[in-house]
C-alpha cells in the first residue's frame, strides 16, 4: 500500500498535477519549493527552541513541519531548475512567504469573527 502511494506521490513531482494537462510547466516552481522548504525548516528550528517552553506545542509543530520540510525540499530537488535568476529569487521569495501569508489570513478571521459576537 504505502509503495503505491509513494510511487504516485513522486510520479506527481515528476509529471506535476493530471489536471495541468499540456499547458506550459511553471517557471518558478522550484524556486517556490525552495523558499517553502526553508520556512518550514525555520520552523522546524523554532520547534526545537519552543521544547525548553511547552513540549505540547513543541512536539506537534516539530511532528508537523519535520515531513513536510523533508518532503517539498525533495520535491524541489526533482523539481527542473529555473531558467532565470530572476524567476527564482522571486519563486523563492513567495514560497518563503506563503505560510506567513497563510496564518495571516487565518488570524484575521479569527479576529473578525471574535468581535462579531
């Protein structure tokens, strides 16, 4: 079971989603896997620092962000380079602030939803 399921993640990786079909392969995608990859190593890095504090959320933010950091940065490896320096810095960057992005949102809801009430 876990062969085929590994076999089909990684023959994602290589072809990229079905639903892409023949359309053009993006450009800065290694770059975003890049960038996402090493916030989530922050994160693993900000983990190992919160187990001196609270080991609950130590241990679920490190049970978390330990398989995807190892998954996306080997996604990325697989992933074909970029063409320009350009498409990858700012790949990178998004990728690096995507989850920042992401908790922001998540917040902000939870902000505007608390006050509701």
């Amino acid at each position: 079971m876990w062969r085929f399921i590994r076999h089909h993640i990684f023959e994602w990786f290589e072809r990229g989603s079905p639903e892409v079909g023949a359309r053009p392969r993006p450009k800065m995608k290694r770059g975003f896997l890049f960038g996402l990859g090493s916030s989530l190593c922050l994160g693993i890095l900000f983990g190992l620092e919160q187990l001196s504090n609270d080991v609950t959320t130590a241990a679920i933010m490190l049970a978390m962000t330990v398989p995807s950091s190892f998954l996306v940065l080997l996604a990325a490896y697989r992933a074909p380079p970029d063409r320009s320096r350009g498409h990858a810095v700012i790949g990178w960057l998004v990728g690096f602030l995507v989850i920042d992005a992401a908790l922001l949102c998540i917040f902000g809801i939870v902000v505007i939803f608390s006050n509701l009430s």
